[in-house]
C-alpha cells in the first residue's frame, strides 16, 4: 500500500468518526438524524474503497492471453 493511499484510508476513518460524532450530538427532537452525517459516512465509504483499491480493474487470465495474442 503507497503512502497516498494509507493517506486517504486515514482520511477516510476520520471522516467514518466525524460522521458517528455528528450523529451522536444530533437534536432529540429531530426524527430523522443529522444529514450531514449521513453524507459524511457516504464520502468516508467510498474513499475507504477507493483507497483499499477494491474497484481497480484487474483482467483475467483469458483476457491477458487476448490482449497478448493481438501484441504479436
């Protein structure tokens, strides 16, 4: 794992605690909880996922042997 990328994990947990913070101080008498919490969970996932590369392409064997008999 790069630096840049355990950066933004790093970013990723503050945000995942700055979302639970903001949430737990939320009004009594608001029903429907802190939005911007919800927000902040949202961004958190997707930069964890970014960050754990778990979207990156990665080609199968079938493709490799294409992509490799069209080389020659």
């Amino acid at each position: 794992m790069t630096a840049g990328r355990m950066a933004e994990l790093a970013v990723a947990v503050v945000l995942l605690a700055a979302g639970v913070f903001f949430y737990r101080r939320r009004d009594k008498s608001d029903t429907y909880g802190s939005q911007g919490a919800v927000i902040l969970f949202v961004i958190a996932a997707i930069l964890a996922i970014h960050a754990l590369g778990l979207m990156q392409y990665r080609p199968s064997l079938s493709e490799l042997e294409s992509m490799q008999e069209r080389a020659r």
